[in-house]
C-alpha cells in the first residue's frame, strides 16, 4: 500500500502522463528486468520485478530500493524510467524495520520502564 504522499505524487504524475497520452513509463527498455525474480517479504513468496515495478497501478512498490538494490543497479533504472517526484519519494521512503529489530527494540522498552520503578 502506497503512503499519502506516495500516492498523490502518483495520482499528479498519472494525471500529467494521461493528458500527454503516454504511460508513466519510457518504453524504451523499460521491460528489461521484468523477468527477475526476488522472494517479496511483503507477500512471502516470490514476484517478478515487473510486480513490483508496477505494484502500484502505474506506480513501484515503496521498497523496489531497499529489495532489488542486490540484482542490479534499480535506483539507476528508475531515475531513468521514473518522473523526478516519483523517484524522490521513494528514495525518502523508509522501510518497516524487519520483526526482529521490532522485538528487540520492544525488549528494551520493558526493560527500561521496569529499572525506573
């Protein structure tokens, strides 16, 4: 699910690409890398680039960064495929910590409303 801000910068470049009559994509090998496949830690199974690339309607995942960085060089490919806005928001975007990180960041809450009483 895309956040606010995500999603209204989405909506505007949608309705800009809409009016000059193309897609929010170049064409021009804007397919290349659709045919990876990653495990999504989203969904718990795996998903071909393309997936993610267009999770959003016309629009990337919010963690296409943060999970593809790996296989190829993705930040690059979108600054090339994706309107300025767009690209920067999901740069801005930061991920949910994994649950272990959750757990222990939780742990040491307790811990330490407990040594206060």
């Amino acid at each position: 699910m895309l956040n606010g801000r995500v999603a209204r910068i989405c909506a505007s470049f949608m309705e800009t690409i809409a009016r000059a009559g193309s897609t929010g994509y170049h064409r021009d090998m804007v397919e290349e890398h659709d045919q990876l496949i990653i495990r999504c830690r989203r969904l718990g199974h795996e998903v071909p680039f393309r997936f993610c690339r267009l999770e959003g309607g016309d629009c990337p995942c919010r963690l296409i960064l943060d999970c593809w960085w790996e296989r190829f060089d993705v930040r690059a490919f979108l600054q090339e495929h994706l309107c300025a806005d767009l690209m920067e928001s999901l740069e801005q975007e930061k991920p949910f910590p994994n649950k272990t990180a959750s757990i222990a960041d939780l742990i040491e809450q307790a811990k330490r409303r407990l040594n206060k009483d």
